[in-house]
C-alpha cells in the first residue's frame, strides 16, 4: 500500500503469505491465553508463534482444498484477529476452522467481522450450513458466536490434547447460511 492511500481503521481482508508471521503471533497470543486454564502445560507450551508461523505459510502457499480460506482482522496496517474457513465431510457445509481476537482488540467489531466474512466466503463456495466446534466450558465463545445465530445441535467429540489421554470435550454450534 503506497503512503497516499489511506489505510482503514478495521478491515478484513484475505490473508496472504506475508501475514504469515503476523497470524501465527495472534494465534499464539490468544490460544495461550485462551486454552491456559483448560489443556496440559506441554500443549500450551506447543502454541508458539514460530510453529504457527510455519503452518500458516505452507497452508497460505498450498491451501488443502481449494474452499480453504484465511480471512484476517486489521487494525491500521496490523493484523489483529484471523478466521480460517473449510470444507467439512458433511456435503454442503462448511466449518470455521479458527477464530480469534487479539485480547486489546477485542469488543470492537472485529470478531463479528471476521465471522460474516467467513460466512459470505462459505457461501461464496455455496455451502448452506456453517459449523464450528468450541471446548465445552468457553462460555464467551459460546455466548459470541450464539449471538451471531449458531446453535448447539448436541454433537460433541473429547479431543485428546495430552500423550497421557487427557481430552477436552467440545461442542459444535451449527447455523444455516443460505438466504432464503
């Protein structure tokens, strides 16, 4: 972006392989905050920026399909929040795969720009249904994405985050996309 063009406050856009670096800090910041209370120290230990970094590249260069998507959240010229999107098994639906706010950044519109983005990008793709899965005790994240129209539908799965079989139970919150 040349100096003369004005750089909105708060954005989304699709994320290129230069945000990398940016997206892994984010996504380390708030998992870390995020999972501290609820998985093992040596998982925690695990969600750093680097590694992140390294993911987010190789999927930005070589998504996994092609209804992969990155979307993230500025702030000025800063990266301040991403969402991924992807296709699920279940034919006509798609999942948000990750979802997350810089803590400074948040209550500020930026969650919900990412989620309507991610929405508009699935349905893009022409899914009908979004769905996402959340630990089973992330009231906030529950409480948002509530919020927004996604609604528990009972299914959970107990994610194994531990090499001594500890899990996390999650839940997934369902909604449908399409406009009629």
């Amino acid at each position: 972006m040349s100096a003369s063009q004005p750089v909105p406050d708060a954005a989304v856009r699709t994320a290129r392989v230069a945000d990398a670096a940016a997206v892994g800090a984010v996504q380390s910041t708030v998992w870390r905050a995020a999972y501290v209370d609820l998985l093992p120290a040596e998982a925690i230990d695990g969600f750093d920026a680097a590694t992140f970094t390294e993911v987010w590249t190789r999927s930005l260069q070589e998504p996994p399909t092609p209804q992969h998507r990155l979307l993230v959240a500025t702030r000025g010229e800063d990266v301040v929040g991403l969402v991924a999107v992807g296709p699920t098994e279940d034919a006509g639906r798609g999942e948000v795969l990750v979802l997350c706010v810089l803590p400074d950044a948040r209550r500020t519109g930026h969650g919900s720009r990412l989620l309507n983005a991610a929405v508009d990008t699935l349905r893009a793709n022409d899914f009908r249904e979004v769905e996402t899965w959340v630990p089973a005790t992330d009231e906030s994240a529950r409480r948002f994405l509530e919020g927004a129209g996604l609604h528990a539908d009972g299914a959970w799965r107990d994610r194994a985050v531990s090499d001594d079989g500890r899990s996390l139970r999650e839940v997934r919150l369902l909604a449908s996309i399409t406009d009629e």
